[in-house]
C-alpha cells in the first residue's frame, strides 16, 4: 500500500479514535462516529471541488494536499505536463514538416482514403491550381481531369509515377506520385518535368533526324556494293573487301531501322489502340515462316499454337517484338540447336508468347540490363550475329504499349526463356472479331 493511502487511512483512525473518545467522556457513541466520518466525507467532498477547479482553471500548480489526495493531484499535474510536452513537440513536428513541403520546389498534397485533399504545399497551389479553401475535401480528381491520371488513382498500382499535361497549361508536362502511408492516407507528389520532357523530345528527334538523314547515303552506297558484288568483272583482290562492306553497310542499315523504330515507339506517349484485333495465332505461323526462310533451317524451330485467340494493338509492333525474341533464340544458340515458340491461354484470362532456347544462355547478373539499349553481353557474338544491341529495347517499348510483361529465365549454358504476358484486356477471340466485322 502506497504511503499516500496510509495516510490517508492514519487520518481516517485518527478521527474515529477521536470519535470513541468523545464518546467516553460524553456518551453518544454512535453519533460521534457519525459526526468522525461526516467530517471525514467534507473532507473529500472538499477535495473534489478544488480537483474540479483546477482541472477546469488554466492555472497549472496543483493544488496543495496531502495523503491520497496530494498523491492525486501531483499524480494528474505531472500527467498533463508530459501531455502538454508531447503536445509541442509533436507541434513542432508539424510545423517542421510544413515549413519544409512549402521550401520543396514539388507539389504535395495529402488526401484522405477516397483521395479528397486534406493539405496541400504552396507549389501544389502553384502546379494545379488550388484556388481557395473550398477546394480541401474535394477529391483530387475533381481538379486533375486527365483520365491516365484517374486510371492510376483507380489501379492501385503506386510504385511507378504518370506523367500528364497539366490541368492548367496544356504545354506544361507533370510527373504524378502517389505514396500510401499510414492509416489509408496518401501523399501526392507533383514535379514539373517539362523541361526533361523537352529535353527527352529534343534527343528522340535528333536521333530520328539523324537516323533519317543516314538512311539515303545507306541506301546508294548499299546499291554499289551490291553492283560491284554482282561485277563479273570485279578484281578478285576486291571480292572480300566487298562482301566485308556489303555486311557493314547491312548492318548499318539495321542499326538505322532499330533507332527509327525505337524513337518512332518512344514518341508514341499513349498505350496502344485497343481497337484493332490482331489474328496471334496468323502472325506467329507467318513469323514462323519468315524466321525459317531467313535462317535457312539452321535451327529446327517448333511452334505450339495452344490458343486461337488474338490480341488487341498494332500489328506490326507485335510482330517486329516477337520477331526480336525469336531472332535472338537463332542467334544466340549453336547450330542445330531447337528453338520452341508457344502461344496459349493463362489461368488469369491473359495470355502467353514463349520462346525457348537451348543456347548460350545469360548470366543472372545480366538479366536486370539486357533490355538497356545497346546492354550486350557479348558484344563481338552480338556485332557478328548482325545484332544492333536494340531488339530488346524495342520489345519492352511494344510490350509497355500493350500492357504486357516480360519475364526471362536463363541459365549460362543451357539456354534462355522469354515470356511475354498479355493481361486479359487485351485478349480477344479472332474468331468473334472476323464475324463482327463480316
Ligand atoms: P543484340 O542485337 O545485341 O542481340 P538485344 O537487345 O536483342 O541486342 O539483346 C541484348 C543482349 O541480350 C544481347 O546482346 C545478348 O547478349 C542477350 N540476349 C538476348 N537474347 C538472348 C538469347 N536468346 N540468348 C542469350 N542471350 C541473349
């Protein structure tokens, strides 16, 4: 028992003892335990109003007291000062935590589960236009219209950002974050990337520009070599050279075609159209054939089509993508070695291009870069094989427009498996499609 109720039970003895004293010397036992533990009750009852007062009064000493009470109100007065202390510095926080998002040059916003804005910094005022206080509580949405924009709030899906025209200058470009935390709240980060942007479109053209202009010297000086190759009358000294330069001028000429095609899918900022259905199964056999012609059955190639559906997107991107995967498969396998091409359906309502190799394989610690432009592994097999160092990069680019993935599995030695995958929304029945559209 603390000291604080020992006393107090002392006090409570002392008055009953007095009580039985007075008693003996005046008689009326009973009353004058009445009267003890009256006098002990207006005792609390007094100490309870003052308790009342204090708490209600901003005056911030307790009250002076002893025994149980005493404790209690030293007790509460040591309370609300470490309530009041961790009142400020959590202030103190806040204030820190504001004074630095309002310095930051990107927008923030901070919006509640359903995305209504609870806060925002002065550069999110500035970005998209908060106009007063009426807009706090309004979902975010409501002032940033652009559907890639509602998409991504509706995905879920926060790890990556998406980059929109601004809400109120349709010249200006905004980079959009948004970044779960604590109870359902979420931060919104907004950067203005214009100038990267520009920046990003500058280099696309020079690159396409450059590649462009390269394309007619390409074309005349590929046109004399052919001729001399053809030239019975070439000096036999010459035959090498020649044929040396017909494949560089070959692979020029590739190199030229991959960097338009790259900086052409680079430019395109929208994902691929979803309205034109694309026969898969068609495109493949095709594909199957062209490989095979071109590679004059080097390797055996086998083709499992285990599904007649098609896609949704432009055909001769799907085509140049996959016609990459398959290419790299010949090239990089020994001859004679199989290659096998499946097309099937996925338990989740996707479905699956997969090419499989029995090559040179890669080593794991390649994997992450190899869709980097110009990431080779090897890079004299790679130059000798008539590679550009960009087919992977054009296949990320075809897939990221059609809302699909690439996994790769490979082992040094054994070989290598490319997978693309197409989400459901993608797929559609070719079949269905052809008698829509009779
Ligand atoms: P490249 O024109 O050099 O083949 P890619 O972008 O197509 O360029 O491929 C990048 C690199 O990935 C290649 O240089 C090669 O090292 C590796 N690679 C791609 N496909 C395969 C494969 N099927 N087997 C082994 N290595 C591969």
């Amino acid at each position: 028992m603390s000291r604080a109720w020992i006393s107090e039970l002392l006090a409570l003895a002392a008055l009953l003892l007095g009580a039985v004293l007075a008693a003996l010397l005046f008689g009326h036992l009973a009353w004058m335990l009445l009267l003890a533990l009256v006098l002990f009750l207006a005792r609390w009852s007094v100490q309870l109003v003052r308790l009342d007062r204090w708490l209600r009064s901003r005056r911030r000493d307790p009250p002076a007291s002893w025994g149980i009470w005493g404790h209690l109100f030293d007790d509460y007065y040591r309370l609300r000062r470490r309530h009041n202390e961790s009142k400020k510095r959590l202030a103190a926080v806040i204030r820190e935590f504001r004074e630095a998002t309002a310095a930051m040059p990107d927008g923030t916003l901070v919006l509640d589960r359903e995305f209504r804005i609870l806060w925002c910094n002065n550069a999110a005022v500035e970005l998209i236009r908060l106009t007063n206080r009426s807009d706090f509580g309004q979902p975010v949405s409501n002032l940033v219209r652009s559907p890639r924009f509602v998409a991504y709030l509706e995905s879920g899906d926060y790890d990556t950002a998406v980059e929109i025209r601004s809400p109120i200058d349709q010249s200006r470009r905004l980079m959009l974050r948004l970044v779960p935390y604590g109870n359902e709240q979420y931060l919104l980060m907004i950067r203005d990337v214009t100038r990267l942007h520009r920046l990003q479109a500058m280099r696309r053209d020079f690159v396409a520009n450059a590649s462009h202009e390269l394309r007619s010297p390409l074309t005349v000086l590929g046109g004399y070599l052919d001729s001399m190759a053809d030239d019975r009358d070439l000096d036999p000294a010459w035959r090498r050279p020649v044929r040396q330069m017909q494949a560089q001028c070959q692979r020029m000429n590739n190199l030229v075609n991959d960097l338009l095609e790259l900086s052409r899918l680079e430019t395109e900022e929208t994902d691929a159209p979803m309205d034109d259905p694309v026969d898969m199964p068609a495109l493949i056999r095709r594909l199957g054939r062209d490989t095979v012609l071109a590679d004059a059955d080097a390797h055996p190639l086998e083709i499992a089509i285990e599904s007649e559906h098609g896609l949704l997107g432009v055909e001769n991107e799907l085509y140049s993508a996959l016609s990459n995967l398959v290419n790299n498969a010949f090239r990089y396998s020994p001859e004679g070695r199989p290659v096998r091409v499946t097309w099937r359906d996925e338990a989740d309502g996707g479905a699956c291009f997969t090419v499989v190799d029995q090559g040179v394989g890669i080593d794991r610690r390649h994997l992450p870069f190899i869709t980097q432009r110009f990431y080779r592994v090897d890079s004299s097999h790679s130059r000798a094989s008539g590679g550009t160092g960009l087919g992977l990069a054009i296949v990320k680019h075809v897939l990221k427009r059609h809302g699909a993935r690439l996994d790769v599995e490979s082992e040094p030695g054994e070989g290598s498996l490319f997978r693309c995958h197409f989400p459901a929304e993608r797929v559609c029945s070719t079949r269905g499609r052809e008698q829509d559209r009779l």
